[in-house]
C-alpha cells in the first residue's frame, strides 16, 4: 500500500472538516467549529487496484486576508480546494489560494469541490462562475457533506489522477 | 540560546543542563536532539531529561513518535530536515499547530490534564545539532479558537442578516407592486363607477362599501411596507451613500401641506412654529412617511376645530420636532405598548392597521433617535420626534 498526501483547503465554514468527518467516519454534524492548526486523517481507497493510503491535511480556512501557510502544502499528491455553494464569495477566495499556490505545485493534482449542494434553495453558484477553473484545468464536483452526495467519488477521482499523473510521468 | 541548549545535551553532565532540563520540563516542552551526520529516523533523537507522562500516550514513545504522528513525521523529514541541513539563515523554524489522536487506545479523551495540540519547532545548536522542541499548546489553541470562531461566526451572521434583507425587498417589491399598485387601479374605477351610478342610490351605496374595504386594503398594504421598508433602511444606514441629509423643518413643512386637506376636512388647524433649517440623519421619504404618521395620528384624535401645534428644537447634538394636539391624550397602560406593532388603540382603531407608530418608533431607533409620547397637562397627546443632527464629515 503506497501512502500519499492530500490537502483540503479553502474558505472558512465552507465544510472542509465536515466534508473529511463524512469520509472517514460517515458523521455529519450541523455544528460548527472553526478549525486551528492541522488535524490529519487517514483513510485508504483502491483504484485501478492499487490501494493508496491517503493523509488528509484539514486545514485551517483563514479569512480573506490569510492564506494558507504554504510549509503545509509542502510534499502533497493532490488538493481538494472546496468552497460553499450557498457563499458565491468563497469561490473567489479558493481563486485566491490557487493562485498562490498552483504555481509551486504544477503537477499536483487538483479538484474544486462546491460543497453543500443539499442546500439547493441557497445556491449561489452557475456554470459560468466555473469557468475559469475549467481554463486552468481544474474539474469541478459538487459536494454534500451532509447527504454524502459525491465526496467518495472526489477522493476516488483525485486519488486516479494522482495514480496516473505518477505512472504517466 | 544556542550555546546553552547546546550545553544541555545528553551525556555532557553539566549541572546548568540538568537545571535547564527541569524547568524546561516544568513547562511541558518536550526537548529533543539529534547528533549531526545521523540518518534521517527519529531514532536517532534523544530526550533531553525525564519525558513528561503524557509524551507516551499521545506521541509514543520517543523513538516511533514519527511513525505515530504524520504531522511530526512531515515536519521533521520535511521543512525541519532542509531547515537543518541548509545554510544557517534563521534561528528557529516553527510548524504551526496540529492536533493530535492518542498513540495507545486506553487513553480517556476527555481528560482535561493531557495536551493534544502542540506545536513544534526547530533548533540548531552552534556546533550543529538539530534541536526539535515539542510544546503542548492547548491553552493558545483554545484562545486562537475562542477568537477565530467569534469572526467566523459574526461573519456568517453578517451574510446571512443580508441574504434574509434582500429576500425582504424582495417581499416588500411584490407588496407595493403586486399587491398595492392593483389596488389603487381598482380604486380609480371603483369611484368611477360611483360617479356613473349617481342616480342609483342602492348600487352606489355598495360601491362605497367596496371603495371603503379597498381603501383600507391599500391602507394596510402600505403599513406593512412601511414596516418592511424601515427594516431595511436600518442596513443601508442613511447618508452613509452620500445622499444629501434631510433638513427636518422643511420636510414637515412639505407634509404640513400634504396633510392640509385632511386637516381641513375635520376643521382642524395646523399651527406650526418653524426654526432655522436642521439636517439630520435619516432618509428624506422615510423622514417625511414618518411625519406624515405624526401630523395624521394628531388630525385623527383632534376634536372638531381644534389644533395641532408643531414645535422644532435642538439640544446636545439632536433635532426635534413635537406635535401636540387637543384630543383626549392617550391611556396610560397604553403609554408602554403604543409604538408596538399591531397595537390597536390609539394608533389603531379608525380603520388603521397599528403598524404606523411602531414604524415610526423603529425607523426613528434605527437612525439613532427615538419616538417619545406624554400626556400635555392641558389634555391632548404630544409626540417627539428626535433624530441625530447630521453633520458632515469633512
Ligand atoms: N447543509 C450543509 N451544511 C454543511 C455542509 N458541509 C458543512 N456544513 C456546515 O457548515 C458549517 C461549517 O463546516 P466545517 O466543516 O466546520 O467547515 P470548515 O471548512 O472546516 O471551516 P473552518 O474549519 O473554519 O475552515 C458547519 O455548521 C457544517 O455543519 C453540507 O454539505 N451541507
Ligand atoms: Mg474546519
């Protein structure tokens, strides 16, 4: 089993905890508490019959004026950037951070979660918001903490390109 | 800092290092040094002094603490390890806080006394060892917590309060568009009907009946957008855009004349005392509905013939505008509720929906200013009106 590193990063309260927690441990909670510092999970997945052990980074979602501490970044496979559906403002803060941080890592991996799509009377977001993250490469998967809806299948996915991202090179 | 840590090591059996070792571990600081040339398994770290009793059940032990802790092991075969073996540029390099879960399964999570978030740090000696500090730091996690978690929250408040106003203006263009616009266009015909039924007293005085259940529709109407429209206004703080203030004396003059007709229909005189211009704080229409209130609430409760007197002052940075009038005053269990909603005495009653003084009460609050109600003692009800002077920032 091959072990590899994964980073969660985005806003504040746009559920990355949340979205780890469903994961690891099929909990949801409606409760909020900020995360400090780095909190790191594992959980392993199989693709393309290759079994790989991932550490998933939780970290921190600062303000719009603190970006994520980049030692944290250091030696990850693949980043799930996520930001909330029902805050359009979120999706130019993970903008943000990707831009800081795309260019030291150009052959990491990389998928944007829009998280919170049960709550669908509150969705601030529409294809065209999407676009320049499809420019820059980036796919895009909408997300539920709360249903479960989709999280599988993001690690599951970004676990593949990471797999053949190192096969191919 | 150096030379003493470096003092410090294992084996060197200075009597400063047992000393520095002890209040080291006072505070719970974890020390931790590698002999330079070793190879990159924390194996070859060594603790200095006694290890605190919880390192074991929530790092292991020292020499698979890098296999139990990913965030340890990252950090010291990553960022720490350039840092070590790189050109000495900075004394100190710091991880950053991470939380741990327990190495050995019998741990009681809740115990208070155990730290499970820590920071770690890493040291170089003169002679070139890596020193690696491992510092408890639940009590700075809980304060960072404490004051992160207070933003994040006042923040989402903040954009849910906003996100709920939008929806009320929302609200508020379907009740004066879609509820109010069609009835004032059913009025018109109504009272056009009634003119061309003049010489049919029996229809016509159905008609009326329906002209009066309209009107107060529309009445009722408005009250509730009035309600919905202060509520927003409190958001958008007046003047703040730049929007000009309004000058109090001349908009109850403006609505002195708005309201002439109706005062003349129960012969009631309007009497007002004006002063020199004085801007204030608020919303012009907003202002001038807000007189408008007053000066009718006072028409309403007048007697036939009598007069409502309108007084201005200012004082300690506030206008005022006061309407007296010479009607039957107000009861004083009612002196409490009377700028509530939906209070149906004095405000209500004569076909009024209630909503008209708790307007005015809250659009007054939101600007800064106040609603103040008292019986004259020569009979007769008396409303103040203060709002904040404005002044503009130069
Ligand atoms: N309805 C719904 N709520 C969610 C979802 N994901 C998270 N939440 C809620 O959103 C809030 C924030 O979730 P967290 O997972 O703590 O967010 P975070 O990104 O870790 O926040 P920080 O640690 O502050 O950066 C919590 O109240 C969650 O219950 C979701 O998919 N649907
Ligand atoms: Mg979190």
């Amino acid at each position: 089993m091959i072990k590899r590193k994964v980073c969660l990063v985005g806003a504040y309260a746009v559920g990355k905890t949340s979205l780890i927690r469903q994961f690891v441990t099929g909990v949801f909670s409606e409760d909020y508490l900020t995360t400090v510092g780095v909190k790191i999970d594992k959980r392993s997945v199989t693709v393309e019959g290759q079994e790989v052990l991932l550490m998933i980074w939780d970290l921190a979602g600062r303000d719009e004026f603190e970006a994520v501490q980049k030692s944290y970044l250091r030696g990850a496979s693949g980043f799930l950037f996520v930001a909330d559906g029902t805050r359009r403002d979120t999706l130019a803060e993970v903008q943000k951070e990707i831009a800081l941080i795309v260019p030291d890592h150009p052959e990491t991996p990389a998928i944007l979660l829009l998280n919170k799509c049960d709550l669908e009377n509150d969705w601030e977001v529409d294809d065209s918001d999407l676009l320049s993250f499809h420019e820059a490469g980036i796919e895009t998967m909408v997300t539920s903490a709360m249903t479960g809806q989709n999280i599988a299948e993001a690690f599951d996915q970004l676990t593949r390109l990471m797999i053949s991202r190192e096969s191919g090179a | 800092m150096n030379r003493e840590l470096d003092n410090s090591a294992p084996g060197d059996g200075d009597e400063l290092a047992s000393i520095l070792a002890e209040g080291i571990r006072s505070i719970g600081l974890v020390v931790l040094v590698r002999n330079p040339g070793d190879g990159v398994s924390d194996e070859s770290f060594e603790i200095v002094g006694r290890a605190p009793d919880w390192l074991g059940t929530w790092l292991g032990a020292e020499t698979s603490m890098l296999e139990h802790s990913p965030f340890l092991e990252d950090f010291v075969n990553g960022a720490a390890r350039e840092f070590w073996d790189g050109p000495a540029s900075e004394n100190v390099l710091r991880s950053g806080l991470w939380e741990e879960s327990p190495a050995s399964s019998d741990v009681d999570e809740t115990s208070e006394t155990a730290p499970r978030f820590f920071e770690a740090s890493a040291l170089r000696t003169a002679s070139g060892k890596a020193v690696l500090l491992i510092e408890p730091a639940d009590e700075r996690l809980k304060r960072e917590q404490a004051y992160l978690q207070s933003v994040h929250v006042l923040n989402l408040d903040r954009r849910h309060l906003q996100k709920e106003l939008e929806k009320k203006q929302i609200l508020l263009e379907c009740i004066t568009h879609d509820l109010g616009s069609p009835l004032a266009n059913e009025l018109k015909n109504l009272e056009q009907i009634a003119r061309q039924l003049a010489d049919q007293p029996q229809l016509q005085s159905a008609v009326q009946r329906a002209i009066r259940q309209t009107e107060r529709q529309r009445s009722l109407v408005n009250s509730i957008a009035e309600v919905f429209a202060a509520d927003m206004a409190k958001m958008r703080s007046p003047n703040a855009d730049g929007s000009e203030a309004p000058d109090l004396v001349a908009v109850a003059a403006e609505v002195l004349s708005a309201c002439a007709s109706s005062a003349a229909e129960k012969s009631v005189t309007l009497c007002p005392f004006f002063t020199s211009p004085l801007p204030v704080v608020g919303d012009k229409v907003y202002l001038s509905r807000l007189i408008d209130n007053l000066l009718l609430n006072a028409i309403r409760h007048s007697p036939e013939g009598a007069a409502v007197m309108i007084h201005f002052d200012e004082k300690d940075g506030f206008a005022m505008v006061r309407v007296e009038d010479e009607g039957s005053g107000i009861d004083p269990e009612e002196v409490e509720t009377i700028f509530d909603p939906f209070v149906q005495g004095r405000a209500g009653g004569k076909g009024q929906s209630g909503l008209g003084l708790y307007f005015c009460r809250r659009t007054a609050e939101m600007w800064g200013g106040r609603v103040e109600v008292w019986n004259r003692p020569e009979g007769g009800a008396c409303f103040e009106l203060w709002l904040p002077r404005f002044r503009a920032v130069i």
